[in-house]
C-alpha cells in the first residue's frame, strides 16, 4: 500500500515585535500625511500702492517784498500756474482766486490808469451804485510768460469802458475758462471768489489733462493792477472812514485743487465738463 505525502506549506507565525514595528511604520505614514494636510500651504502676497493726485501751485515770477508795500495804479508780477508733481496720474486742475472788494458808495476810484491812447481825460470814478469793485484787476498776454513784453505793458489789455469797476476779469482764455456760476460774492469777508479750469485750446468746453510732471502751457494771468482808489470823499454827515481799512484783509488768496482724471464715474467712465468736475471737488459751500 503506497502512502501519499501531502506538501503544506509551513505556517510562520508573526513575533509581536514584528507586528508592532509595521504597525509603527503605517501609523507614521499616516502621522506624515496628515501633518502635511495641516501645515502645507502657499501664499501669494500682492503689493498695491494706490496712485495719488500731488499738484504744487507756484508763481514763478511773483516776488513777495512787491506785496509789502502795494502803489495804487501800478502793475505787479504775479502769474499763477500749476505742476503735476505726479509720477503716473493724468489730473484736471482748477484755480480758485479770491479777490477783496469794496462797495462803499463814497469810495473814489481816480482816473483810470493812465496811458495816451484808452484812458486819457477820464474823471474820477465814484461809486453812486454801490457797486463790489475788486481791488485788483487781472491782466493777461495770451501767452506764456516774456518778461521784457511784460515789462512793456502800459495799458489793461482787454478792458474796455467801465470794466475797471466791474466783477469781471481778464484772463489767458486760450487755457483757462471761468467756471458757470462764479464769480460768487461774500458780503461778510467782502471777497470775489472766482473758479477756472484748465481746459482744451481748441475747446474750452472740454477739461485738459494735465499729464505727471508736467506744468500747464500758460499761466492763469500774467500781473495784477492795482486799481487807483483814494480816500472816500465826505459821507452826509461830513464823516470820511479811512482807507484802506486797517482791520481788512486786502490780500489775493489763490487755491489750487486737483482730481484724476479717469473713473470720475461707476463703470470706469469719466467726465470732462468743467462743472460737473468741480462739483465732485466740491471744495467750499458757496
């Protein structure tokens, strides 16, 4: 009788230690993913530096000691302008001059200034009407500043009849155009505020922009006249008040301001109408 051998295959038996040691290994794995779900990241920082409006007004010709002791019916530098100290930011830019006036009745203006040809023989000015004469009237070349064509300036170029004891003044129109609405008067500070744009040469209807470091072509005016008054003459009561008025302020007082000129408007729109530009500025309350 043959006998069969059958070949199993011997069962090995796993020791505890080996058993804890792969143990050991899966739960590292484990241990490391984990961690890794928790602790790895990325971070992307992005650096934004906002761009700004910075506008210097100067005057480039303006000499301060002219102020210190001001002569009636004479002509004084003085031609305000602006610098678009910007690197990067296209800017519409406005000036606001404010101008003392005087409304007494009993105020005498002499002969306007004198010159052979627009104001000889005219009398003395009194103001009868009360009307808010300005102290100084501006005078403009229509062109950028030429000290010796200045110098020469022996009229008011651009002012006829009585537009020396009116509101209105002259001023370089081929770059600058009086805001709707203005001048503006205060009774209590008695004062013109006048606002200008910087507008288009071959469209004042329209805002120019004023590119970085970049000045405007023309000034707003040239010079001031200082216009010839005097003394009041005798009220009814045989009483004469003073001038100038020692508690007055008979300074010009000149603001510059400045807006970017792009997205004025939601949706990225902007605008180039002087009025609705200044009415965003917005500055005072009239």
């Amino acid at each position: 009788m043959s006998e069969k051998t059958t070949n199993t295959p011997p069962k090995y038996k796993r020791s505890p230690a080996l058993n804890a040691s792969i143990i050991l290994v899966f739960l590292s794995i484990v241990l490391l993913i984990t961690l890794a779900m928790f602790v790895s990241f990325d971070e992307v920082t992005n650096r934004f530096e906002a761009g700004k409006v910075d506008i210097v007004l100067t005057e480039p010709h303006w000499d301060p000691k002219n102020g210190e002791e001001t002569v009636p019916n004479t002509f004084i530098d003085k031609d305000p302008t602006i610098f678009n100290k910007e690197d990067t930011v296209n800017t519409y830019v406005f000036l606001e001059v404010i101008v003392p006036y005087d409304d007494d009745p009993n105020l005498i203006i002499e002969k306007a200034y004198q010159d052979d040809k627009i104001y000889a023989g005219k009398p003395a000015y009194t103001n009868t009407e009360g009307k808010k004469i300005p102290l100084y009237k501006f005078v403009a070349t229509g062109e950028a500043y030429v000290k010796d064509n200045l110098d020469n300036v022996n009229n008011l170029t651009g002012y006829t009849g009585d537009d020396l004891y009116k509101e209105t003044q002259n001023i370089n129109t081929a770059s600058w155009k009086l805001i709707d609405d203005y001048p503006q008067s205060n009774a209590t500070n008695k004062t013109w505020t006048y606002v200008y744009a910087y507008v288009q040469a071959n469209n004042n209807e329209k805002l120019e922009q004023l590119p970085p470091k970049t000045t405007v072509q023309i000034p707003l005016f040239n010079k001031i006249y200082v216009q010839n008054f005097r003394e009041r003459k005798a009220d009814s009561t045989n009483h004469v008040t003073a001038f100038p008025d020692p508690a007055r302020d008979y300074s010009i007082h000149i603001n510059a301001y400045g807006i970017q000129a792009n997205f004025l408007k939601p949706d990225n729109q902007t605008t180039d109408i002087p009025g609705e530009v200044w009415a965003m500025l917005n500055p005072t309350t009239p």
